[in-house]
C-alpha cells in the first residue's frame, strides 16, 4: 500500500531512518532496556535512546496532611495540606474564628470565647437573638436589637414562654439608657431588700416585713 511503512519481525536498522507516511506495527514496541512497559505508559526519550515510562497526569492531585485534620486545597486547586479543623472522632475543633454566613447575616465564634450574630439590616428590631428550644417548642429568647432605624443605639429584651404554651413573650428590657422594665403582672421575689439610686443623689432601700413594702 502506498505511503505505508511495515515493520516486520526481524527488522533491524542502526541507522537512521526517515519515514514518511503511517506505521503499522504488529506487536510490542521496546524500549533501549528491551521492555515493552506496562498499559497505560508512554515511551519517553532518554537523550540516547528511549524508556516506558507512567504517563504524568496533569490532574493529579499532591500534597499532605495530618491525621485527624480537614483537608483543604492550598495552592491552585490540586495540592491539599491542612485546614485549621480536627476531627477526633468525638468532637469537632475550630483552631481559630469559626464563621456562619446564612444569607441574611452572619454568626461568629471567635477564637476568643465571644459570639457575635449579626443581621444585615440597618432596622429597628434588626440584631442578635439566642432562642432556648426543647423538644416541645421555644422555651424563650434574648433579643439585642437596634432602637431606631438609621441610628445608633439598642436594647436588650428577655422573653419567656408563659406555662403550657411555647409562644415567648417580653418579661423584661433594658433599654438604651439604662432603664429596666419589667413587664410581669405577678409577684416580683425578692430576697432581702431592693436599693436604688434617686436623681437628687439619695438612696431608697425598700424592705419587705410582713408582705408590706417600707422604705
């Protein structure tokens, strides 16, 4: 067949050869150690000859880690080494901030101990809240939260869910000056005697003997 160069059993050359057209090779090809490799290996010039060698495969991943350590990708999306969380098998460790971002905030544990939510609004009523739950509901909540839309300022309230209900309600508020409001319409327990601070600089002490309220 024109343009077809056919190698047979036998065929020996020492010295160069230029073929033009294809080759049709019946057979194993070896290399300069008379190896015919292995699946999956490219023949590789040696400078002097050539060589079976693994195939470099460009999406290989490298790198090392630590036992007990996420891993993370650390340079271009194909080498791993560690992250900063460990898993023992028992517990979880952040060993620094440990940030959540849902889509309207954020929750930020610091390396530290502080936890700071925050909310992505600039709103009255827009802040950080911790809310207590079991299996049977919300069991109540304390709410930080600004005072007044575009400005400065916020207040703490504490709620509690009244007995047989889960439905918090506001029990007390301390509010950006200071003031507390209490918002029971119960008996308030107090253990020995209440002192306060007056504006004309006097103290009230306020004691109760025999469910009579003296000051």
């Amino acid at each position: 067949m024109a343009n077809e160069f056919i190698i047979r059993k036998g065929f020996k050359s020492k010295e160069d050869s230029q073929i033009t057209g294809s080759i049709s090779l019946s057979g194993s090809f070896k290399d300069q150690e008379s190896s015919s490799g292995t699946a999956g290996q490219v023949l590789s010039s040696t400078v002097s000859g050539s060589q079976w060698v693994d195939a470099a495969d460009s999406g290989a991943i490298t790198g090392t880690g630590t036992t007990g350590t996420l891993t993370k990708w650390t340079t271009g999306g194909s080498v791993i080494g560690n992250s900063i969380i460990q898993d023992n098998g028992s517990a979880v460790t952040v060993g620094g901030d440990a940030t959540f971002t849902p889509s309207g905030g954020s929750v930020v544990v610091g390396s530290n101990g502080f936890i700071t939510s925050t909310q992505l609004l600039d709103s009255a009523t827009a802040g950080g809240r911790f809310i207590g739950s079991s299996s049977r509901g919300v069991l109540g909540d304390i709410r930080i939260e600004q005072t007044t839309t575009g400005a400065d300022g916020g207040y703490i309230r504490f709620m509690t869910s009244p007995n047989g209900l889960t439905s918090p309600t506001e029990k007390m508020r301390i509010s950006s000056g200071g003031t507390i409001n209490l918002n029971v319409m119960s008996t308030i327990d107090v253990e020995g005697y209440v002192k306060m601070g007056r504006s004309d600089g006097n103290i009230s002490r306020f004691n109760q003997i025999k469910n009579k309220v003296y000051y």
